[in-house]
C-alpha cells in the first residue's frame, strides 16, 4: 500500500493519563528518578526513554514529534521552539568549523540571513545556487561541503526542487540532504523521496491557527539521539525547547491537516486558474505552465492537491501595497507574515519575508518588487472571494497581461 502521510497520523493512539481522549499534558520542567542510578544512566545517555529534564524531552514534546516522524515516514523527530530553532540546530550539528554548505538560492529570508550572515562566525560558508540546475548545484560541492539544504517549494517564488535527484547527489558525495518542508506538508514526503532530515516551521500550515511558533526536525535515531545528547547536542545545549502546552496544541491540530490542505490546495487552485484566465502573472505549481508543474506531480501524494500558495505580480511594489491594504480593507485577508492560516494572508516578499536577500540577488533570482505571496486561506465560498479580488485588482488598475 503507498505511504499516505495522513494515514500514519490517524493510525497513532495516545491516551491521556486519565483514560482522556488527549494525552495528558505534563507541566513539569523536571522528572524524578526512582533509582540515583538510573538518573546517572540516563546522563550517559544508555537509557532510552527515561524522562529527564524538559529541554531534553518532555511526555508532551514526545507525542508531537513520535506523530510528525509518522507523518514524515521517519524514525523519530525532535520539535523546537521556532523553525528557525530546528533548522540552526540541525546544521551546527551536521556542520564544524570549517566546512561548507550548497543551498539553494530562493529560500525564506531568515535561513538565508542564517547561512549568508551568521555561519560564517563559526566558519561554516554557504554556496548559493539555481536549485532547480544539478549540474551548477554538483559544480558547487567541495571537498569539505557537508551539507544539500533546499525547501520542497520555495520561498517565495514556489520553484519546486527535484529531492530524488538531490537526494542520489547527496548520497553520491556523502552529504546530508536537508529539506525544508514547511509549504507542503502532507503534500510532499521527502524522506520518502531519499532525503535525510525533514524540517518544518510548525507555526505554519500544521498549526494552522497562528497562535503557536514551533519546529520541527524528522530524521534517523542516531542523528536526533546526537542533537540531544547532553555532552555535545545541539539541540539540549543551544535549548531552543518547545514547551509541553504549545505541543500539545499543536499535536490537536495535527489531527485535522490532513482536511485543511485539502481546502487551501482547491481554494488555491482555483485562484491561480481564474487570475491566469484573466491575463495576471500568476505562479502556482497546478498550473500546466509552471516550469516544475510535472516534476511535482512525480513526488506528490496527490490527494492533497499542490498546496495553499501562490504569487501574483501586481507589476510595481506601490501597486502590491495598494492592493494587499485594499484587499485588507474589504476584509479578504490579512496584510502579514507567516502562512497557513484559516484568512488569506498577503505580504510583499521582496520588502518583508525576504527582504534579508540583498536587492541584487532577488534581481538575479526573479524576486520583483511587485511580487505578492499569498497563503490562501480557507475561504467557504472562494468563488465570492474572486469576485471581490478582482473587483480590487480593475479598481487600482492593476497590470493586466503580463503573463509567465
């Protein structure tokens, strides 16, 4: 039977202490030992599954992750504070002082600002390349790159990467193929597709309720039992902890994912196809004419669709300003960050989310000034939701007929 991501998560039962249908959440940051040697067992790190202290694992932090390593078709899984918190911990223990990363070059401004600005205080240099181009990414590894980093599709400009082949090309050089999975979970399995670690920002669409920031790394045994380790982990001793009442609202959430992509996939779908129609430059991976439109199709699980993102170049940024605080205004969705949320949010990438991305590499890499990414929401009627869109787009007089 073919893995279905959402499958695994329905498939798990976790009982609450007191026979509830929730696992009871545990509002303790220490745990007790009934034996002094079994506390010195665990510090030696030679006893699985003993409770010790809640920067290292907690009962609640424990369902999370054992659910979304299910979901992702990995071993285990360790959830943190942020995606951020999750994707710096991963690489400081993948990478030492002097070796060398190849990532792609359209990813969320704040990992670019990590890779570009911060790592290179630890000696750790990145290689920027076109994702989408093996021979420039193979030009790029050296002798002491260590690390494959990309995003399932990417931030903001929705370039889809191709992680089979990324993942025979880490393999061929004996690199650790990280991927980014935040906008598209369910919809895309990477480790499915070869690659080592999977992380997602749990903020996003797997909350869904823009109330919680958290992370999340899936990967082998051995890799999350390092990153915990108390002598040389990452993950215990930066201590990016989630905490127990934040995880255990997440893992709720959880339950209903596999619905809400559904939704935002068709809603989406529909957007892209009517703005398209309507002669408005429009990116979206359901659409035939996106470059990796069949590419996606190869990795997808396709039930849920191709996901609740999408751009619309409105053709200048005053224009995509105009236009996100008119959209605002007629209450179609909200002029912010993030994504995955119930409302449509909008924000203008190049002067936001990605605005760490010096102006001339967004040039190079296609990111305009006019550029809108949209997190479509979970609109009833998203017919009426079109309807209202355009009447704002002909009302600013928006660019017409610029076309892919």
């Amino acid at each position: 039977m073919a893995f279905n991501p959402a499958d695994q998560i329905q498939d798990l039962q976790y009982f609450g202490e007191f026979g509830g249908v929730n696992p009871s959440i545990s509002d303790s940051s220490t745990y007790t030992f009934l034996a002094a040697k079994s506390m010195i067992d665990t510090f030696e790190g030679n006893l699985a599954g003993c409770y010790l202290y809640s920067r290292h694992m907690s009962p609640s932090t424990l369902y999370l992750s054992q659910a979304l390593a299910a979901m992702e078709g990995t071993e285990t899984a360790n959830v943190s504070s942020s995606g951020m918190g999750s994707i710096s911990t991963a690489l400081l223990q993948v990478c030492n002082q002097g070796d060398h990363i190849v990532s792609s070059r359209t990813i969320y401004g704040g990992t670019y600002a990590l890779l570009k600005n911060f790592m290179p205080k630890f000696g750790i240099e990145t290689s920027f390349v076109d994702i989408t181009n093996l021979d420039k990414i193979e030009a790029e590894i050296k002798e002491d790159t260590k690390v494959l980093y990309c995003e399932s599709i990417s931030n903001p400009l929705l370039e889809i990467a191709d992680i089979r082949s990324l993942a025979e090309l880490a393999k061929k050089y004996d690199l650790t193929l990280m991927v980014d999975n935040t906008f598209s979970p369910l919809q895309i399995s990477p480790a499915q597709l070869g690659a080592d670690l999977v992380i997602h920002s749990l903020t996003k669409f797997i909350n869904g309720t823009s109330d919680t920031v958290g992370g999340v790394i899936c990967g082998s045994n051995d890799f999350i039992d390092s990153m915990r380790s108390v002598n040389d982990g990452a993950a215990m001793l930066l201590g990016p902890v989630m905490d127990s009442l934040r995880a255990a609202s997440i893992l709720k959430n959880l339950r209903t994912l596999h619905i809400r992509m559904k939704k935002h996939s068709e809603n989406a779908m529909y957007l892209a196809k009517r703005f398209q129609e309507d002669g408005y430059k429009v990116i979206y991976p359901g659409l035939e004419n996106h470059p990796q439109h069949e590419l996606y199709k190869t990795m997808s699980n396709p039930e849920y669709g191709f996901g609740g993102m999408l751009t619309l170049d409105a053709g200048s940024l005053e224009k995509a300003d105009d236009l996100m605080e008119l959209m605002q205004k007629r209450n179609l969705g909200y002029l912010a960050v993030s994504l995955g949320f119930y409302k449509t949010l909008f924000n203008a990438p190049g002067t936001a989310t990605s605005s760490e991305i010096p102006a001339d590499e967004q040039a190079e890499m296609g990111l305009t000034d006019g550029l809108i990414r949209f997190s479509i929401g979970l609109d009833n009627n998203i017919e009426r939701t079109y309807e209202e869109m355009k009447r704002c787009l002909v009302e600013l007089d928006v660019i017409q007929k610029v076309r892919v």
